[in-house]
C-alpha cells in the first residue's frame, strides 16, 4: 500500500503475533501498536489449523501497559522506550513485520468476492447502508479487528469498521444518529444484555460505576451500537493530509498527576486516537496553578468525542511539560492513558444536572 501506517491498521509478525497499530505518527523504523492476538492452541480465534487469543480481555491504556509487561518478559524485540513520550511501550521493528493489513485494501477485496461468511456478508451490507445515507465513498471506508486478519467467527465475532478523514466522520455520525431513531433499518443502539456488558467491562476498567457508563454511552458515544443483531463500532482516522504532527517535533515531560475544570475551545480532533482538546479556563484541584495548558489528549478510546466546543470537562491525567524538538518549553497538556495514573484517570463532560448541583453545594456553603 503506498500509504503510512494508520490507526487500526494491523501487523503480523515473524513470530506469528498481530498488532493493532495505535495513532497515525510513528518513529521511522517502528510502528507504535499494542499486541492484540498470539499463538495459543486453545485460542477461540483462528484461520484454518492455527489458532490464537487475544492478549487481554478488556482494552485498556493500563491493559495495555499490562500487554508491554508481557511483551518485555516473552518478546522484548518489541518494546520501545520513546523518549518523545518519556515513556516504554510497544512497538514493531519494521524488520519483523511480514504483513500490514490494511482496513480500505481488505473492504475492497470483500466486495469483489462472491462468497463471503454470514459475518462477512453482514459488514458488507453495514458498509453499503451507511456508504448510501451518508454519501461517504466505499473507499473512505474500511473493516479492521478480526475481519480484517481473517480470524473472525461468525458466531461471535462484532463488526469494527474505519472511516477516513474529519469531514467523511462528522457525515457518518450525523447519519448514524439518524439511523438509530428509524426503525427497520437494522441499526440499533446497544440495548438489553449487550447494553449491559458494555457498562460493565467499562466500569471494570474506568473510574466511574454501571449507571454513570450508561449514561455516556447515550450522550456521547455514537460510534457504537448493533446491526441485526450484531455488535459494530465505528473508528474514525486521519488521512495523511490532515497530519499536523511528526514524530519527534515534541517531547514531553511528566509533572504529576493532577485533577482539574477546563472549557473545551477545539473538540475537532476529539474524534480521532489520541484524542485531542484544546481548552481553557483550566482550573486545578487543590489551589494548584500551572500556566500554558492547552490541550487534554486522551489515548484511552472511551474519551473520544465526549465534549464539544464550549463545554466544561472535568479531568484526572498526567500533567506534561511539552518541549519542542530544541527543548523549548511549549505549553502544557493533560494526558489521559498513562501508566503513572494506574487506571484512575478520565475526561467527564459537566452536564447541565452536574451544574446544578455544584450551584445548590455551593449556596449550601
């Protein structure tokens, strides 16, 4: 493909493992991805006589660090320290890569094919419904997760579909929740037992309890539901285009975690891994005061697209000292996702019931 790696593409290795690439800017001879399936006899995923399992049950940031730890003790060859991100993580040597997977070049190949799995055939119709409502082109579309490496089972396994591009995203979410509100149509928001597990493996692995995972999933999270009867989700990625970073034109240092208020002034890359805000009017817990922060950027999935310009957020993450590529001091971020905050960082939106209840607090002081 004559294209960079992007977000939720996927790898194979030399060593039989898949990868699923994290973001679209990467170091020059690694691809950034976290470890999704290994060789595992008794794995309930497989193609012909191999089978495999999943490297973590819930995905995470801190189960992802988890995966990292596994890697650095089995297959260190694919970990990376970043000095960018100050951080270890997993990477792909491009020298043990044997195949990229593509999620546009594998769409394409199912479309031309005649005979596909009832799974298969099930995304296919999913693609071409919202490709006919949206206007969005078949290629600004594409299959990722176990479709896409042919390790699915039609059994059990969901639908993750990509779109491409900021204006093709916005199209599709704005006809995705048109879709849910028409009935016949087969698209559905998760409801019952599905509704359910989703809130709890949230809680599992979030700050936050069942009823307060249900009630973002119905203010915010669009990009998620059922399609006669199977689970499907949506994930949005940059084109090369509309990049604006390189790796390497910032490093970042950590100084703590921290708990603040901020107003979001730029939600338009909120859609995308990581995720990122611009804000202001940032506020911090405890009468701290730190200048210069401009951004809250979440690489935790959960917190894509959950506030929109000119909404209040509050926030739990790492503090980071942002540096240009001469050391200079930048600005200062929020990052949620990092190992330092062990699973207890978040992005809230306040709601207007939130702001009630901070006024009656505060006239009962």
């Amino acid at each position: 493909m004559n294209r960079s790696f992007r977000d939720r593409d996927y790898l194979e290795t030399v060593d039989g493992l898949f990868f699923t690439v994290i973001g679209s800017v990467h170091p020059k001879d690694r691809v950034l991805a976290y470890l999704k399936y290994l060789p595992d006899a008794n794995g309930k995923w497989g193609r012909g006589k191999h089978r495999y399992r999943r490297s973590m049950r819930y995905y995470s940031a801190s189960n992802v660090m988890d995966a990292v730890d596994f890697l650095t003790g089995k297959f260190p060859q694919y970990v990376f320290y970043s000095e960018q991100l100050n951080m270890k993580f997993s990477a792909v040597p491009a020298r043990e890569i044997t195949r990229h997977y593509c999620p546009e070049q594998q769409l394409g190949e199912l479309l031309d094919q005649e005979h596909l799995d009832a799974l298969q055939a099930k995304a296919i119709e999913l693609v071409y419904l919202i490709s006919d409502e949206s206007g969005v082109p078949l290629d600004r579309l594409g299959i990722t997760g176990s479709i896409l490496v042919s390790l699915h089972k039609v059994s059990f396994s969901d639908i993750d579909l990509v779109v491409y591009g900021r204006k093709e995203t916005l199209r599709i979410k704005e006809v995705l929740l048109s879709l849910y509100e028409k009935k016949g149509r087969g698209v559905e928001r998760l409801r019952g037992n599905s509704l359910s597990r989703w809130c709890r493996e949230m809680a599992m692995v979030h700050p936050f309890n069942v009823p307060e995972a249900k009630k973002l999933y119905y203010a915010k999270k669009w990009n998620k539901g059922t399609f006669r009867g199977t689970i499907f989700s949506i994930h949005p990625t940059k084109v090369e285009e509309e990049l604006s970073e390189q790796y390497g034109n910032e490093f970042y240092k950590p100084c703590g975690i921290v708990e603040a208020k901020a107003k979001v002034v730029d939600s338009a890359d909120s859609y995308f891994l990581p995720a990122v805000y611009l804000v202001k009017d940032v506020q911090f817990e405890g009468n701290i005061r730190f200048g210069m922060v401009e951004r809250v950027v979440s690489y935790e999935g959960l917190y894509s697209d959950v506030a929109s310009n000119g909404e209040d957020i509050i926030v739990r993450g790492k503090l980071e000292e942002v540096h240009d590529a001469a050391g200079q001091l930048k600005s200062r971020r929020i990052l949620i996702g990092s190992p330092e905050a062990h699973a207890s960082d978040f992005i809230k939106p306040v709601t207007h019931e939130d702001r009630k209840e901070e006024d009656s607090a505060n006239l009962r002081s």
